[in-house]
C-alpha cells in the first residue's frame, strides 16, 4: 500500500510541476496535454519495467540490478555523503583504463555509477521504491523533447501533432528512453546542448547560462555516452558553417566528414592508443563475446580501409533495416520490425509528398545537422553492434533527429485527413 501512496503522490506533484516549470510552459501546449504526454512516458517507464521483470530477462536486466546496488548507496548517502559524492571520481584501478572499450574501466564504470548514484538520490525521497523512481527520470526525460518541441517551434510551422508523435511517441524511443536507465538521460542531455546551441545562434553571440548548461550536459553525455558526444562536436560544426555561410552549407558537411573520415583512418599512425578503428574492431569484439539470440552473422572487420568499404553494406543494414521481419526470434522483436517498416514506407513517401524546396538558410542548417548526426552514429553503430536486439536500443536514441527532416519535408496538404488534427 505505502508503494502506491507514493507513487501517487509523485505522479500529482510532478503533474503540477510540468506544468509549473517556465521552460516548459513556454511551449504553449496546453496543461491536458503535457499531462498526457508525461503519463504516455510514465506507462512507458512501467512496461520497461514489468518487461525487465519476466523470468527470461530479469537476470539481465541493467535497471533492476542498478536498482538494488542503489539501495546501498542510499544508506551510504545518508551515512556519508562527502564520501557519496567522491566515489564518482575514484576507481579500484590501477589506472583508469580505456576511454572507449568496455573492461576494467574507470571510463565504462562511470555511466553505470552515475545511473545507481541518480537512482540513490531518488530512494532517499521515493523510500526505496523503484515504481516512484520511474516518476523521477522520467521528469528529467521529459526536457529533452520538449527543448527539440521549442526549437522546431522556433524554426518551423509544422502540423503540431506529427511533431510531438515524432517527438514523444516513436515507440522504440518511448519504451527506451523512459525506462529507468541512461538513454533517457543521453537524449535529454542531447536535446538540451542543441537546443541551447540554437538559442545561441540566433543571438549571434555566446550567453553565458545557456553555454554553461550545454557544457555540464557535454560532461554529463561524455560520461554516459562518450563516442556520442565526440560525434555531436563535428555535426554542431557543419550546422554552424552552415549557418554562417548557407550558400556553401553542403560543400561545408561534405569537407568536414571527408576530413574526419580521413583523420580517422590516419589516427593509428599516431600511436596505438589513438587508433580509432582498432578501437571500433574492439568493440564490435566485445559485443561479439555478449549471449543472446539475435546476433547477426557479419564479415570480418580488419584494420584497414579496404575491410572497412566490405563491410559498409553490412553495417547499413544493420542500423537502418535491422530487425528484419524475417528473423522475428520472439514476439519482442514484432514490434521493432514493423517499426522500422513504418518508418521507412513515412520516408519513401516523401519522394511523392514532398515540400518544395523553400527552405531558409537556418532551416536548411538544421536540417543537415539532423542528418550528419543521426547518420553518423548510426553508421558507427553499425560497425560495432552485431546484435539485432542491441540495435534497436542504440537507434532509438537517435530516431527523432533521423525522421524530424523526413517529417519537416513532407507536404502535408496531401494527406487531407491530417488537416483536422492541429492543436
């Protein structure tokens, strides 16, 4: 009974301040429907969680064993927060490891540790109850689409409930990133660093709350997330050139990754600890050492351009069309196939129902920027995910960049029925 009070409690109190919060009262969606949004992400968070809990999965499950290490870490919060706090910045090792491989690492430690130490703070309110907790990230999580809801708002005008579906409703980024992990967090951090990012050009120079805000949630998507936030630096660069010199916005996004794609095949020549390809084989060979039922036969991947080039058509399937539907291992994976089918019947319409070509020069910058990032992670998640099940989580963070183009050059005037759906 006492786990239901309070996760009614919290759902009130949080239903209130969702609506209370300046930043997101600025959006000019009205209360009924920031509310059914935040209960859409908190039904979410429940089925994650009922779905970490069936037998065949349980024993995996990140977010119920970072659950129970939390409970201790509660009681060490209480006991001694000093010490809490800087057990974030220690490790039991010798050193402090590999920034990218996933081994006797302070590196790859630390995005759990920041998860459990979250989930610890939370218990002291919650009393240790996992359901209530599910309130509490899913507040955080909520900022993410609503600073991308801001910043299209910005730029475009846009059928408003095709944006919050992309925005909110993706169902593989709904069931992901509203479960109590890290992916929630990623995408806000994400969300929060490009919309201040925005704010910041359109004011021509820097201002100083919103830039400190882009470089802790920077800190904060490196510890969770670090090659994620190494891909972000150059994507915000091409959107800059862009913005800055729009009549040469695509010869800037074509310099800027031929470049980095160079200097990434160069980086071994440095030394071994700057290898970025080994590491990216390193990887890939950590995931390949993972059980599971869904993992994808692949070519050999080897030190070298050429190896690199064979395996391009394998690691575009993979982040763009895997789950296919003809390799449906179990019912968990239906819902994931159609959706990548869904979503790319949406994009191929576009070649019938397509806007014509009026872009501004900040729009058309943003557009490129959407593409350069979501495509660039997914590529590299390609190369180092050989799991199908792997891959629709990693995608799922990225989705709304991927398909926000594809909804903002849809001609919606041809599609009558969604005429009668604007908020």
């Amino acid at each position: 009974m006492q786990t239901v009070i309070v996760f009614i409690v919290y759902f009130l109190l949080f239903n209130w301040l969702i609506i209370s919060i300046g930043f997101i009262k600025k959006t000019g969606l009205n209360k009924w429907l920031l509310w059914g949004l935040f209960s859409i992400k908190i039904f979410a968070g429940l089925m994650y969680a009922l779905f970490y809990l069936q037998p065949g999965y349980f024993e995996g499950s990140d977010t119920w064993r970072y659950f129970e290490i939390s409970k201790t870490e509660t009681d060490w919060l209480l006991k001694d927060p000093l010490a809490f706090v800087k057990d974030i910045f220690t490790d039991g090792y010798q050193q402090s490891g590999n920034l990218f491989l996933g081994e006797n690492s302070y590196w790859n430690d630390l995005k759990s540790n920041i998860v459990i130490k979250l989930m610890a703070l939370c218990n002291v309110l919650t009393f240790k109850n996992y359901w209530a907790n599910i309130i509490f990230f899913n507040f955080l999580f909520f900022f993410g689409p609503v600073a991308l809801y801001k910043l299209i708002n910005q730029l475009y005008k846009v059928n408003k409930l095709l944006l919050l579906t992309c925005l909110f409703l993706i169902p593989s980024f709904l069931f992901w990133c509203s479960g109590v992990h890290k992916d929630g967090l990623i995408f806000t951090c994400t969300a929060l660093i490009i919309f201040h990012f925005n704010t910041q050009l359109q004011q021509k120079k820097i201002i100083w709350l919103p830039f400190i805000i882009s470089i802790l949630c920077f800190g904060l998507l490196f510890a969770l997330r670090n090659f994620m936030a190494l891909l972000l630096v150059p994507a915000l660069l091409v959107w800059l050139l862009c913005y800055l010199y729009p009549q040469r916005a695509k010869l800037s996004a074509v310099l800027i990754y031929t470049t980095g794609i160079v200097l990434f095949f160069l980086s071994g020549k440095i030394s071994t600890q700057t290898d970025l390809p080994q590491y990216v084989i390193e990887k890939q060979s950590e995931f390949k050492q993972l059980s599971g039922t869904s993992q994808i036969p692949v070519p050999l991947l080897e030190n070298n351009v050429l190896s690199f080039i064979k395996f391009l058509p394998a690691a575009v399937d993979i982040a763009f069309l895997r789950p296919h539907v003809t390799e449906l291992k179990n019912k968990s994976y239906i819902p994931a196939a159609a959706e990548v089918l869904l979503l790319w019947i949406i994009a191929a319409a576009t070649l019938f129902m397509r806007r014509k070509n009026n872009s501004s020069p900040q729009q058309e910058a943003w557009l490129i920027f959407c593409l350069c990032f979501s495509v660039s992670f997914l590529m590299l998640a390609g190369y180092t995910i050989p799991f199908s099940g792997a891959i629709v989580r990693y995608r799922a963070v990225v989705l709304p960049f991927l398909f926000l183009p594809v909804l903002l050059m849809l001609n919606l005037e041809k599609i009558p029925l969604l005429k009668k759906f604007r908020i």
